[in-house]
C-alpha cells in the first residue's frame, strides 16, 4: 500500500488542504511537482548512482596502495632481522658468570659497575669477538679469528663501521629546596634544552623521538676498519678506569651499523641506558631497518605504478569535469562551483592532492636512501685514505658522517610512516 505523508512533506501544496495525508501518486496527479525539485531529485539519484559505481575502483586503490606500501617495507624481513638481533643482545651479550654461565644481561644493568661488566663480558663477547668459539669439552684450542668472519655480527650481517658509545651529561642547577640541600650538601642538575621525561619506563617509539644531546667530549668508537677495509675490535677494559661514567652522566647510548646483503637491508641498533634521578637504570633496545635499493624486483615497480596510475586517472577524471563544466557554464566560476561543489567532489581533490604529497616525499626519500647507500659504499675507501692522512680525527669524522646520514633519513621515515 503506498505511504501517506502529510502535506507539510510537500512544501508547495496549499496549506488549506493542511492535515491531509497523500499518497505521492496522489501528488503528483492533483498538484504536480516543480520542476526544480525533480532536478533535484534526479541530481541526487545520478550521484549515488556514480558513487556506487566508483566503489569498486575504490577498493581496487586501497588494494594497490597496500601491496605498493608492503612491497617497499618488507616487514617479514625488517622483523626477522630485528628479532634476531634483540635476541643476541638479550640473551647473549651476559655478564656475572660463574664458570661458563652469564647468569645477567644487559636489564640487569643496575650501576656503573654493571654498566662495565656488561660491556667489558657481554658485548664485547658478541660484537668485538677475537678469537673462534669452540664446542664445550672439545679440548680444541681457539684461534684468532679470521678477518672474514670478524667483520660479520650472527654471521650474516656486516658490520659497518665501529660501534659509537656516547652520553648526555647533565648540568649543575639549583634545587628545588636550597635550604634543606645545603644542609645536607647536596646537588641537583638538569640537561639543558632536554625537555624529555625519564622518570617512568621509556617505550621504543618515545626514544626514537626524544632528543639526544650528545656530550661530544665523551664519545667513544668501539672498533672499527682498518686500511684493508676488515673490522677490528678495539679493548673495552679502559672505559672505567678513566671513570667514563659520572654523575653526571643522564642517557647513554650504544649505537652500531649492519648491512644484510641477502636483503638489500641497512639497520641500525641502539641499546639505551637512561639514569633518572629516580635512581633506577631504565634500559631499552630500538632498531630502525631501511631498504637501500628501493626498486629491486618486478613487483614493486608494478605495484607502484598501478597505484600512480589510479590516483592520475582520477585527477585526470576530475580535470575533465571541470572543463566541461566551466564550458558549460561559458567561464562563469561561480555559478560553476555552485554545481560542481560537492562531498564526493572534495574527498576526491584530498585524495588527489595528499597522493601527490606523498609522491614528493616517497621521491626525496628514495634519493635520500641512494645517498646512503653511496656513503656506505664509498666508506671503506675513505677509512683507507685516513690510514695516511696527517688528521687524527680523519677517521672519526667519516664514522660520524654515517651516523649521521642514517640518523637524518630514519628520522624522514619515521615521520613519513606517521
């Protein structure tokens, strides 16, 4: 049975008829409808019509926009390397033994003797290693190790350079009640500019974003090339009794570089000890993995390429209706953008415009990747030629210069991911 509406539903019936309920046959054959409202309505239902239709090219978007976005973050091998290199930190790198048990790792780090223990046993055992390790009991002496296996770090992963040990020392300051201080003769301080908080737990993702104010009076580089282009190991022993570790000592990091030529894959490791004046020792370990050749393998050209496709198909669509539209309406923008503003309209030029946005980022970051990947591959020459330089610093300078550049591009990534 056909549904009555009220008069009122029908603002151009007279209101003398008011309190009727009518049928729209019964509408349409006693008053008629405007011409206007038909419009309207046929407007409407062509629109829905077009945004059903556009649906499946939709999806079809979201489709190739995941397979381009896990095609260049291979998250199977980012996570396989990255896990693999916590666990051999974790579960490796131990410190208080008792004949060939380590009974701690490095979350076990509560002073500065730890501090030394660990490193001096722990990691240096993983990652500066000097001789072959043998089976337990099997009465075969060691050797020293062959240059090719020491530049390896879990026998597949090439190590890039030294390891870089650095800290953020803090600053004399007043105390929040002088008084009582001086009477106890006690200090406070604070690092200048560093507006971070350590006093709870720190997560990953806020030690990849807090700033890091490195004491460059302090840093040490563990290791490093020599003028063949082979890692060597450098002694750790000395490190505390030049009582590197102060009072004033605030964050330190312990950061190194490795390459996996299976994957194309550059990573940077960091394990974090942070000293709030709570004092508690936090620890953490963050890893940041990018893709040095971006455009190895068919797919991911394909998939990239689909995907720009789709989005200049669209602006080129949208182009098109809006010549025609301003044609229609002879050049009057007005009385154009009053037909051609519309939701579905302005969600298409957003997408169009942030797809384009990202295409200039994703640009300056594939060059940015290139530039790293010409840097590590020019690094060994460098190291060589510093062997003969008269600057004793010639060295330390191209370490840095790494460091840096995968510090600016991580931080390009990560901004970009976000």
């Amino acid at each position: 049975m056909p549904d009555r509406k009220s008069v009122r539903s029908y603002y151009w019936i007279p209101q003398t008829v008011a309190g009727r309920k009518l049928t729209p046959d019964e509408v349409v054959r006693e008053y008629g409808v405007p011409v206007h409202v038909l419009l309207r309505y046929w407007k409407l239902e062509l629109e829905s019509e077009a945004a059903v239709k556009s649906l499946p090219f939709a999806l079809v978007l979201i489709v190739f926009f995941a397979l381009f976005v896990i095609s260049h973050e291979s998250l199977a091998e980012v996570q396989g390397i990255q896990k693999a290199l916590d666990f051999d930190i974790e579960e490796n790198a131990n410190f208080a033994f008792s004949h060939n048990m380590g009974f701690k790792n490095f979350q076990d780090v509560n002073s500065f003797a730890d501090f030394y223990s660990w490193l001096n046993l722990g990691f240096a055992h993983v990652f500066l290693p000097t001789e072959t390790p043998v089976s337990e009991q099997s009465g075969r002496p060691t050797t020293p190790l062959l240059p090719a296996r020491q530049n390896m770090y879990l026998s597949h992963n090439r190590k890039v350079g030294p390891a870089k040990l650095s800290q953020m020392r803090s600053a004399k300051t007043e105390c929040s009640n002088p008084h009582l201080a001086d009477a106890f003769r006690l200090t406070c301080d604070e690092v200048d500019g560093f507006t971070g908080n350590l006093e709870l737990a720190p997560t990953e993702r806020y030690l990849e974003q807090v700033s890091f104010l490195t004491d460059t009076s302090s840093v040490i580089w563990l290791g490093g090339l020599d003028a063949e282009g082979n890692f060597v190991g450098t002694n750790t022993n000395d490190l505390e009794s030049h009582n590197w570790l102060r009072e004033d000592t605030y964050r330190v990091k312990l950061e190194f570089i490795t390459y996996n030529a299976h994957y194309d894959m550059i990573t940077k490791s960091t394990i974090h000890f942070l000293f709030p004046r709570t004092g508690h020792i936090w620890k953490e370990i963050t890893h940041i993995s990018i893709l040095l050749n971006p455009y190895h393998g068919a797919s991911r050209i394909a998939f990239e390429v689909l995907f720009w496709g789709l989005i200049s198909g669209i602006a080129a669509a949208e182009l098109k209706e809006v010549c025609v539209g301003l044609r229609n309406t002879r050049f009057r923008v007005k009385a154009f953008l009053r037909g051609y503003v519309s939701f579905w309209n302005s969600v298409d030029w957003l997408s169009i415009s942030l797809a384009y946005i990202m295409l200039a980022r994703w640009i300056h970051q594939v060059m940015m990747q290139l530039d790293l990947q010409e840097e590590v591959r020019l690094y060994p020459t460098v190291i060589a030629s510093c062997s003969g330089a008269p600057d004793a610093g010639c060295s330390d300078h191209a370490n840095e210069k790494i460091f840096s550049i995968f510090l600016d591009l991580s931080i390009y990534v990560q901004m970009s991911r976000t």
